[in-house]
C-alpha cells in the first residue's frame, strides 16, 4: 500500500520550475510548492501473500489496486 503525490502533478511543477528558471528567475527566489493530491495504490497480491485483509471500503477509494 502507498500513498503518494500524483506522478502527473510532480512533472507539471518541474516544467513550471524550468519555465520560471528559463525566464530569468533564481532558483533560489522559486518558492517550494507541497503536493495538494495524493493518490492511494493498494497491491492485492502482495496483501494476500502476507495473509492481510485489505476491507472493501479501502479498496473502494484507492486510486489503483494491483491484482
């Protein structure tokens, strides 16, 4: 099970990051943005082979599950 930041939000901020440094801008000046949505991978298989019982509401708001 992981709870990450959306890999798409992570490449959307590096270009913004680039964009702002290409334009002339510090890096040092760039403020540090934190993640606003994280997204929740649940592996089924590894769960099953550790004899976890994941509940049906978890599997129902995760992101991803890896049968």
């Amino acid at each position: 099970m992981s709870y990450i930041s959306s890999a798409a939000w992570h490449w959307r901020t590096a270009a913004s990051f680039v964009d702002k440094i290409l334009k002339g801008a510090k890096p040092a000046d760039i403020p540090i943005q934190q993640p606003t949505n994280f997204e929740l991978a649940i592996n089924l298989k590894s769960a099953n082979m550790l004899g976890i019982i994941i509940p049906q509401s978890l599997l129902q708001r995760a992101d991803e599950v890896i049968e």
